[in-house]
C-alpha cells in the first residue's frame, strides 16, 4: 500500500521550475533534497516532535521487545528498528519520494505512526507533514527545500 501525497506550494513551484530552466541533469538536485527531508524527518523524530513542533502523544500502554517489557515509552528513534533508522528516500530526475520505502513490511509501520493504530495502542504520531490529507510544509521545510534548489542553481 502506497500513500502519494504531492507538495503543492507556490514558492517551491518556482524555485523548481527555476532550476528546470537552468540545469539539464536534475537527479543530483533531486537526490540532495531528498537527504534534506530525511534530515529534517530524523531531526523532528529525534526531539519526540511532529514536522510542526508537537510533542508526541505518549504511548497508550507499554511495547515489548526482546521477550522483555519496557516500562516506559521506546522512542521512535531507537536503534531496535524503529522508524527513525527505516526512513529513507528514492528520487529520479523530475521527482523524490520520502519515508519508509525500502522494505514491504513496512507499510503497516509508517501508517500506524502516521495515523495511528487503535489494534497496537499507538496514538497518531505524524512524521510527515501531512494534514486533512493533503502537504502541510512547515516553514523551516520549505526554507531547507528552497536552500537545496539556491545550492544547485549556484553551482
């Protein structure tokens, strides 16, 4: 199961519309903004926040791992694989794709820590920026996409 969710922001837009009209190959490009978000994705998961600055909800009861009980809640990013280390990003030459990607048994993880799981008692805890639906860049997001596309048109 795939979620494709479009950024849709103006300044953006023309910023990438910019660097189509200045530069042939724009994998390189495409490839450094997908690092960037990576970035931006483990940052924000390393502080137990969502992309808008939202503390996580604790978990609703207590995970296991390892045939022993944790009694506190495991953060999303430990290395006990977890979210934070299965982020990842693909891109091509005109696009870039952003979240847990590599592996087919993750979908029902990314889902579950994006929405949330009432099955695994785990509260909505979005690591993308995705609201009502639809791309909800935070500003600092769309600094680091728009410092990302000025890096390439200056080379």
């Amino acid at each position: 199961m795939t979620i494709q969710i479009t950024v849709d922001d103006a300044e953006i837009n023309a910023a990438l519309n910019n660097l189509v009209r200045h530069i042939n190959n724009l994998q390189p490009a495409m490839d450094d903004l997908g690092e960037a978000l990576v970035g931006l994705i483990q940052e924000q998961l390393g502080r137990g926040e969502t992309p808008w600055g939202d503390a996580f909800e604790p978990l609703q009861k207590p995970r296991k791992t390892q045939g022993r009980s944790w009694g506190e809640d495991i953060p999303l990013n430990d290395t006990r694989q977890h979210l934070f280390n299965r982020i990842n990003a693909q891109s091509g030459s005109d696009y870039v794709k952003v979240g847990l990607l590599d592996n087919p048994h993750t979908p029902g993880l990314a889902i579950a820590h994006q929405f949330g799981s009432d099955r695994n008692g785990l509260p909505a805890r979005p690591y993308l920026p995705i609201r009502n639906g639809q791309a909800d860049l935070p500003q600092d997001w769309v600094n680091e996409v728009l410092r990302q596309i000025e890096a390439h048109l200056s080379l």
